[in-house]
C-alpha cells in the first residue's frame, strides 16, 4: 500500500502541474466528495431551471421567440445531462442523484426559487441569471477534474445564445411602448439582487472556497466573479436604458471596478432554507414528473426486454 | 430508472474522423440509447454518426500500470525520424 500522505502529495502536484484529474484517477476523498456536491448541484439546477422558463413557452408572443426559448429550455435539459454524466465518473449514480433532488437534501441554484411573472422575466433571465452563470461556467472550463472540465466545454458552447437571446426580448421591449419600457423595468427590478447572489456567499463567508481554490475545482473566488458581472452587466443595462436598482452603483477610478451597494444575505439564506417564494413549487413539479414518468420508463425496460427476448429467439431458429 | 443502463457515447463529426467519447447517458435498449445521444449530444450538428457502447463492457486499464504499459516506449527513441542522421541535401524525408 502506499501511503495516503505521498499519494495526497502526488495527486496536488499534479493539480499544481495542470494536469486533469481523470474518473481512474487516486483522488483524496474530500475532493470527490466536494466535486459530487458541486456538480450535482449545478446538474439540478440546469433541470429546476428549466421550470420557471417553461412557464413561458405556451405564451410566448411570437413564433421566434419560442422557438428560441423552447431550444433554450432544451439546451438547459441537456447542461443537466451532461453533468449528471459526469457526476456518475465519480462513483454515484443516477437514482441516486434525482432522490437527493427530490427529497430536498440536494440543493440547486436558488435563483429559480423566483417566479416569472411575466414575459419580460424571460428576458431578464437571459440577460441575467445566464449572464451571472456564463462567468461562472467559463472559469470551470478550465477546473482540475476532466469530466467536469470537458462538459463545461459544451455548455459553455451553448451558453451564449442563451444569453443573446434574453437580451433581444429586453431590447425589444426597450423600444416599445411606455407600458413593455415599464415591464423591462420591472424584471430588472425584481432580477438584478437575485443574480448577483449566485455567485454565492461574500469570500469572508464562503466555507469551501480556498479549498476549491487549492484544488483548482474554481479558480476565481465568489466575490470577483460578481464584480466581474457586475462590470459586464451595467455598460449593457446602459444600451437597455435601464436603471440598476442600486443606489450606490458607481465607478470607482481607483478600483478599476463599479462599487455596489451590499447584499441581503438574509434574503439569501432564507430562500436557500427553503422560503422563496417558489421553492414548494419548484420541488413538487420535480417529484411530479419522476413519478408520472415511472409507467414511461418501466415501459421501456420491459420493451426492451421482450425485443432482446425475440431476437434471441429468432438466432436460436436460424 | 432503476433498470436502465449506462451507455457511453461516441461521435464521428464528420466523415473521415475518428469517433470521440463525448459522454454518457441512461437508456432501455442500444435504439433508445442512439435516439437519446441525438438529442443530448447533436443538437448542432456535433455528428454524423453516433456509436454507443453499454457502459459495463469498456475495459479500462488503470493508471496505476500507467509506468509498467507506457514505460518500455520512452527509451525506445529509435522509432522516431528524428533518431536517424542525414545530410542536410535531402530535403522531404
Ligand atoms: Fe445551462
Ligand atoms: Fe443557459
């Protein structure tokens, strides 16, 4: 056996030399452990974020716009999936990760706790909550852990008509009439703080983050990736002739940076406790579709079943 | 859920390529499984042809043999051009 301690050693040398860490590879056990709460959670979060575009689609007010939203929405299926396939290179598995979801033990971004009210939320979403994950998502393209990295790659990919896509609905509406400027107005509202807690927790909070750091699983803490966003997002609210509902947003000459006003972690905390003001929903419409969808997928395993049997079958008599 | 199985997913992106590992997925039967890996892995044109292969039967070979399989070809310089000397004359060799 070879000792934890060297084996540890080698597996940080090779993090520290850029090196990806692959499914065979030794990892200490806290790695794996952290790497399957973080990618599972991001995995649920694709699927639950589904819902609160969703909401939309029947309503969308032109076939352009659902057509792109429906791809959106699909898109955002297939982020999930691809990170739950990469959350299983780690030892867990499928039915493992949907009853961690469903029972409410696994987490998922609490950004879709919110509710779309109405169309212009679409767009804000867009703009905005795949505006703050696209800063997260392309730094993770680069994390220590192969799989992770590799379907990052992807989304990333796909991520930025998303984005496009939100800011068109916002544009739109920015030239209409009094009543859709108020509307743009209203989402931005309702989704600027909400976006910016994404990012999570402020540094001095956050209890996993030299660790990850350490480990190369992120590479930026949570607090520059919102600056960065921040940065980002106010020269563009500029081009919607929005207002940032933030008082204190300024440029800083000597920060190089847009100072913001602070954050309501309560708010945060609460609607991660499980008190948003859609978290009940969100949830049941989960557990709803796995256990409608159960007929569906014992269908297809007897299907199979009996396909496999006939052919069999059919070889034995020729 | 419970019962279908893991299929890993390989893509050719366009003719004369190799195939590439792209992922996995769960599906019921080999037809699910290629269906499945259209919609998850080629929503823009990734593919032309799609392989997949039941997760269970890929045998992998372990990182810890990596220096006992790798090893023996490092010191084996003489298989590649560069090993073997000639005159500057020829040119495309
Ligand atoms: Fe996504
Ligand atoms: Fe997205």
């Amino acid at each position: 056996m070879v000792p934890i301690k060297s084996l540890e050693e080698k597996f940080q040398a090779a993090v520290d030399a850029e090196i990806k860490i692959e499914p065979k590879d030794w990892m200490p056990d806290a790695y794996r452990k952290t790497l399957i709460r973080q990618i599972s959670q991001h995995a649920h979060s694709e699927i639950v974020g589904m819902l609160p575009e969703g909401n939309w689609i029947s309503r969308a007010p032109s076939l352009r716009r659902k057509v792109g939203l429906l791809a959106k929405v699909q898109d955002e299926a297939g982020h999930g999936l691809y990170l739950y396939s990469a959350c299983e290179t780690l030892g867990i598995d499928r039915e493992e990760l949907f009853e961690q979801l469903n029972t409410g033990k696994a987490k998922y971004s609490s950004i879709f706790n919110y509710p779309t009210t109405t169309w212009a939320d679409i767009g804000a979403i867009g703009w905005l909550v795949d505006g703050a994950a696209i800063m997260n998502q392309v730094m993770l393209c680069r994390t220590s852990y192969g799989p992770y990295a590799r379907a990052m790659v992807r989304i990333c990919k796909e991520e930025s008509f998303h984005q496009r896509q939100g800011f068109e609905i916002l544009l739109t509406l920015s030239k209409g009439s009094e009543e859709q400027r108020a509307m743009l107005q209203d989402a931005v509202d309702r989704w600027w703080w909400p976006s910016l807690m994404m990012f999570g927790p402020s540094d001095k909070e956050s209890t996993h983050s030299a660790q990850s750091m350490k480990w190369k699983i992120k590479r930026k803490s949570n607090d520059e990736l919102r600056q960065q966003f921040v940065d980002a997002t106010v020269e563009q609210a500029k081009i919607l002739n929005v207002t940032l509902p933030d008082p204190e947003l300024k440029w800083n000459e000597e920060r190089g940076h847009y100072d913001f006003g602070p954050i309501d972690w309560e708010e945060f905390w609460n609607v991660v406790k499980g008190n948003g003001p859609c978290n009940k929903e969100r949830l049941a419409a989960r557990v709803k579709a796995h256990d409608e969808g159960a007929w569906v997928r014992d269908a297809a395993v007897a299907f199979a079943e009996k396909q496999a049997k006939r052919r069999a079958e059919a070889n034995k008599v020729a | 859920m419970n019962n279908w199985p893991l299929w890993e997913v390989f893509l050719r992106s366009r003719q004369g390529l190799h195939h590439k590992h792209v992922g996995s997925l769960h599906a019921a039967d080999e037809k699910m499984a290629i269906e499945n890996a259209r919609d998850v892995y080629t929503r823009r044109s990734e593919g032309v042809s799609i392989w997949v292969v039941e997760s269970k039967h890929i045998h992998a070979s372990s990182p810890d043999e990596s220096e006992a399989l790798y090893d023996p070809a490092n010191d084996k310089v003489y298989r590649h051009p560069t090993f073997y000397d000639l005159p500057d004359e020829i040119k495309h060799m």
